[in-house]
C-alpha cells in the first residue's frame, strides 16, 4: 500500500483520480497504545486514550487506527513472527499456578458473595439453619435478581480484616474453617494472575491442617440452651 506524501496530496488526486482533503487526514502521532487486536485481516491499535470527569459520569474518548495488513508484505512477515512467538511460549505455565500451603492473601481484603445455595451449603456443613446462618454469618444485601443474598462476614468491619471463618495463627499456617462448605466466590477463586499471593512462603513444605470452624449457637431451641 502507497504511503502519501501530505504535500503530493493534489498530484495524487489528479493522477489517481481519488479527491483528496488535507484536513480529513489525521496526522498527529500514534502514541499511547491501549490495546492493540490483530485477526486474520486487520490489525487494529486504539490509542491516546482521554477521560473527562464529571461529577455524575465518565467522558472516555479515544483514537482507533485499523489496517488491512494482507496487501502489505512487511506486515504479513512481522504478524508471522508474533504468531511464531505465540507458538513457542504456548506451554509456558504462569507464575502462580497453585497457592502456596497457608497463604490465604484472598480470605482478607475481599468479601466472597454468597447466595442461597451458598447459605443452604454451608448451613447443612455446620448443622445450622439457613436463618442462623443468614444471621452469624453473612452481611445481607439482597441482589436485584434475588440470586445473591450478601458476602461473608469478617471479624471486624475493616475491609481488611480476614474472613470469619479462617483458621489458623499466621500466614503459612492459615487455612479454611469450612472448606468443604465455601461459598462458589470461593470455589471459583484461581491464583492465576493474581497479584496478592504471598510469595514469602514455600510452595514445598509439609503442614497440618487444625480443627474445623465450630460455630457458636446462639439461643434456645426446644427449651435446652445452645
């Protein structure tokens, strides 16, 4: 493909027969790449990336160039040779691929959703009702669809605070008080990417697991205290 010279824009009209506007041409440079998409046709790179605050919304405005690459022997080699790369590191396992033994970074600074399978699940592992549960356990907050019924509680209101149904003393030796019974926020969690795994700990060491989470009856039920 013919690269054109801004100032030859005329001859290029008369001896093509393709008008040309010089103000409809955006010359400003390609700089501060956000994403960049190739398929088996195009390669697509969106760019200089603006956003504009408002007190009530988000004014996102950005620039997108696209390339029909098939015509153009440069680009059809150097696509080859991201493909090629794509190929070698396809084997190539990320970094976190299992927790380490005790870690346990997830069951602090975040706040599993659970919902009503969840709250039936782990009412039926700890011999509970589902409103005992609801009640000790879970921090309410209805969903619109009435899938999700709240998130798990902690042992403080700090954000940050672990989960109330962690166990164990320290990194290292932390581990679920009801893993059989977690929530699917939980089952679902992968470390996969994520930032927040303590990489001090060993992934090869020998530990035990302590007693399971016993829950702390509240009340009266058939005249006898729980």
């Amino acid at each position: 493909m013919e690269t054109i010279d801004l100032i030859n824009l005329r001859s290029y009209s008369r001896r093509t027969g393709q008008p040309t506007h010089p103000e409809l041409l955006d010359a400003r440079p390609l700089e501060h790449v956000n994403k960049i998409e190739i398929d088996e046709e195009h390669i697509t790179i969106e760019f200089d990336e603006k956003t504009t605050r408002y007190y009530n919304a988000n004014e996102i405005t950005k620039r997108e160039w696209v390339y029909k690459y098939n015509d153009d022997p440069e680009f059809v080699k150097v696509v080859g040779k991201v493909i090629d790369l794509a190929r070698k590191h396809l084997t190539d396992m990320p970094d976190n691929v299992a927790c380490p033994p005790g870690c346990a970074e997830c069951c602090s600074g975040y706040e599993p959703f659970v919902n009503k399978g969840d709250v039936r699940r782990i009412a039926e592992h700890l011999g509970l009702s589902y409103d005992e549960v609801m009640r000790d356990y879970v921090v309410e907050r209805p969903s619109a669809d009435g899938f999700h019924v709240g998130w798990l509680r902690k042992v403080g209101d700090d954000i940050s605070d672990q989960c109330v149904f962690l166990m164990g003393s320290r990194s290292g030796r932390h581990y679920c008080g009801i893993y059989e019974g977690r929530p699917s926020d939980c089952r679902d969690f992968s470390p996969i990417g994520c930032d927040d795994v303590d990489d001090t700990l060993p992934r090869k060491t020998a530990w035990k697991i302590g007693a399971a989470f016993a829950p702390k009856h509240r009340g009266k039920r058939n005249g006898k205290r729980l």
